[in-house]
C-alpha cells in the first residue's frame, strides 16, 4: 500500500534546518538524563544469536540492564557512562554490528518482519534489503542522508508500507512467466516505489529494486540541496522543490533502470481520467489498489512452511531486560534457526521452531513477562523514555502506564502511546490515542486525524483507562 499520508498543521512551513541531525547511533551517544544512549542499526530488524549475546553483554557491563525497541526495529542502549563509545564500539564491531562506521546511523531499513515465515506469497524482500544495506555501506555519498531517513520494504501485505518511509517499495508477485522482476532466491516479481507522501508509484523490475531505492535517495539529496532548507526527509522539502515519483522517474531512466508509471487501476480509470494524472501536462502515477495494512504482528505462534514455527513476542513498553533478551537469545540458537528478527511494534520473532517445541517456549517467556497473547492489557501500549531518562518529560511515564495497564482489562482498537511532552518521541503511526502529560493529569485524545478536537480535561493518572475507552470509543474504535 503507498505510504500513510502525514497530516501537518494547516499553514505550517516545512521547518528550515540549520545543522545536521543530532539522531543517535552506535558510535554518536546521545547525552540523556540517565546517562548516554547508543542505538544500534539492525536493517531488517536482523540478528544473530551471537549479535544478540553481544548486545546483551553491552547492556549488562555497561548499561543500566535493559534494551529497548524502537519503532523502527533498532535496539537502545541507555545509562551508558562517559567514555564507554570505545570499547562500546569494539564490542558491536566484533559482532559484526558496524560493517561500515561511517555509515552506521543512515542503515534505516525497515522490512516486513513475517516475510518467509508463514504462508503469505513469499516475497524475498530480505534479500533486497541485503542487497540494499550493502549498496548504502559501500557508497560515498549516502553518509550525507539524515540518520532519520527511512528505507521500507514490504513484502505486500501492508504491514510496513504505512509506517511513514522516505523511499517505500511494495512487492507484486511475479506473473507466470514474467521474469521481469525475478530474484534469485526468490519468488518477487517486481515493486512499487513511492516517495514520501506522494501516493503516485512507479513499477520497477525485482532486480533494480535496491539500485532504485538508491538512486530515489539521491534524487532527495539533490532536492534538498536545491531547496536550501536543510530538509532531513522527503516530507521536509519545500513546496517548490517537493520530491514527486514523476521526478523520481526521470532520475531511475537516467541511471538506466526502468520506471513505469503505474496506471492499472481496477476499473480503468484515474482520477484524471483513463488511469493517468496530469502534473505539467505530462502522465504522471496515480494511486492504484492496494492491500488493506496490516496492524503490527499478533504475538503467539506463527505457523510457517514446512510444518516449522516462529514465536512472536511484544516487549512491554519496549524494553527488555538483559534476562528476557538472553532468554529469546537461548531459544533461538537451541530450538531456531540460531537467528531473531526485531520489529518495528517493539517485539522479537523467533523463527524456525518445531511444532512440537514451539508451545512450552512460548510458555517460558510468558513465564518471564514478554507479550505473548493479544489479550494481554499490555499488548498495543507503548510509551516514550518519561523520567527519569529524559529530562523534558514532566512524568514517569512508564510507571505511571503500568499502573493504569494494571487497572484495566486489555486495551482499545486503537494503538496507546503514553507521552511526557509534546514531542511525543516514538509514537504509532497512523490514527492512535494520545496520552500526555500535562503536569496536572493526563490529557486523552485521538491522534493521527484530520479531525479538529478540542482539548479535553486533564485527568489523573487512574482514569485514564476509562478516558481511553470513552476516546476510542467516540472515534468508532472501541
């Protein structure tokens, strides 16, 4: 599905940047209240058992014990000391977690998570996102993207086109005996790509994908360099030098690869007319049918090909601690395929189990407090760092959403996103409830629409659950 629009405030410019981004990385420790922070790329979410070990060794040594999940599927270290980045980094390289250091805070590659391991059309995404990381670690001029620009990769399904990416390609399954967009490896057809918000796709072949995801990011750096406002992402770009796939195609044919604009719509016709737009008087994509998203990955058991298994667990609030993250580290090399996968929703997939193992592994880490059902109260909830890690927060966000989660049966249709401030770091995408912290309560509401609300009234933090209701329920989510 094309990327989920995002909705600024009307009238609001696109913020003129004067410096680069201050993102975090492996080797970048971001100053926090409780100390510093690394967040180490994983491009797919991909991890070795023995990555994860190290990882794992990093947080107890060095940390505070815990590791947390971000919404792009990267992992947190925090309480770092002062003067850890040394032989923090040595430890990642070891592991084969910094193939590229002057790369390593641009490997943002999100990837749908399930991809080869259940019944789904085995779109081989993963390899083009190999092949994509490898092309961004060996370029010279990619280290010039923000930190926060975003690569997706969704194998068709709709789980991660939505999920707010600067580049996004959807694959199609390959016709038969179309060969146009044929993987070795596997069993793509070609993609759809889209930039930013543009709902406009281009059709390219399975075997140009990561060079076009490539040459789309350059096509935003010449952007932005020429509209002189320092944009960070494609939804950052001035007006007058906005990135459309009409544009982005006439980088793809200048490097060679192959774009065709999209214009097969179910019934014939566009918007403009017989399934074309009008963009200076040329066709340009429109907006064709796509798959109805898919709301993150229900934690149990997956079943897959072959008769094998993945586990899928949610990490409360997204954090782990150092006993939980070994124990899906041990279930992985013992009972898998000595490999786990993050994801984006703040959880872990542990593939390649047996039918007959699967159920008493999910029981152990059940036992040892991971999400491991859709009723849990925890599943869906999220929250930002609050205090005492950040010191802009103006509550203890965590703690005070497990006290509220503890109140209450399992929670709204709609994703919960706990905030200590306005920046509300980590949020869902799409339509969510909003609660923040005012400093006299907690203000609920629905976030993510257009829909103008006025504020409601703060309230303490043990209503909350029943503001939850009330809001998801006026929006139509109960």
């Amino acid at each position: 599905m094309p990327p989920s629009p995002s909705i600024p405030p009307q009238g609001v410019e696109p913020p003129i940047r004067d410096r680069g981004d201050a993102c975090p990385g492996a080797l970048r420790l971001h100053p926090a209240a409780d100390g510093r922070l690394a967040r180490v790329r994983l491009p797919s979410g991909d991890l070795t058992a023995r990555q994860a070990t190290a990882l794992a060794d990093a947080a107890e040594r060095l940390g505070d014990g815990h590791l947390s999940l971000t919404s792009r599927g990267n992992a947190e270290l925090r309480g770092l000391p002062d003067g850890c980045g040394q032989e923090l980094a040595g430890a990642l390289r070891a592991a084969g977690l910094l193939p590229a250091e002057r790369h390593e805070r641009i490997r943002n590659i999100l990837t749908s998570p399930l991809a080869g391991l259940d019944h789904h059309a085995p779109a081989d995404v993963r390899l083009w996102a190999r092949q994509l990381d490898a092309a961004l670690c060996a370029s010279a001029w990619t280290p010039a993207l923000s930190g926060r620009f975003l690569f997706v990769l969704d194998d068709g399904r709709g789980d991660v086109a939505a999920l707010g990416g600067d580049v996004t390609l959807v694959a199609e399954s390959g016709a038969a005996g179309d060969s146009r967009g044929a993987v070795a490896g596997g069993a793509c057809g070609g993609a759809l790509l889209y930039v930013g918000d543009d709902p406009a796709a281009l059709r390219i072949a399975g075997r140009d994908v990561p060079r076009a995801a490539l040459t789309a990011a350059a096509a935003f750096l010449a952007a932005a360099e020429a509209g002189g406002t320092g944009a960070w992402r494609v939804r950052e770009l001035p007006a007058t030098h906005a990135l459309t796939a009409h544009d982005t195609a006439a980088r793809l044919r200048a490097a060679g690869i192959e774009a065709e604009h999209v214009t097969d719509y179910g019934d014939g016709a566009g918007p403009a007319g017989p399934g074309l737009a009008a963009h200076a008087g040329v066709p340009v994509p429109v907006p064709v049918p796509v798959p109805v998203p898919v709301p993150g990955i229900v934690p149990g058991i997956v079943e897959g090909p072959g008769g094998r298994r993945a586990l899928s667990v949610l990490a409360p609030l997204g954090r782990l601690t150092v006993a939980q993250w070994r124990l899906l580290t041990a279930v992985a090399a013992t009972d898998g395929t000595g490999e786990l996968r993050t994801t984006p929703w703040r959880g872990v997939l542990v593939p390649g189990l047996s039918a007959a193992t699967a159920a008493p592994r999910l029981r152990e880490l059940a036992a040892a407090g991971l999400i491991t059902a859709p009723d849990s109260p925890w599943h869906r909830i999220g929250a930002c760092t609050g205090r005492p890690g950040c010191a802009k927060s103006r509550a203890d966000v965590r703690a005070d959403a497990a006290a509220a989660i503890g109140t209450t049966a399992a929670g709204p249709g709609l994703p919960v996103h706990w905030s200590g401030c306005e920046r509300r770091c980590g949020h869902p995408h799409g339509t969510w409830v909003d609660v923040l912290a005012t400093g006299e309560g907690y203000r609920v509401s629905v976030a993510g629409t257009e829909a103008a609300t006025s504020a409601p009234v703060p309230v303490p933090v043990l209503q909350v659950p029943t503001a939850i209701a009330a809001t998801a329920a006026a929006a139509g989510t109960p």
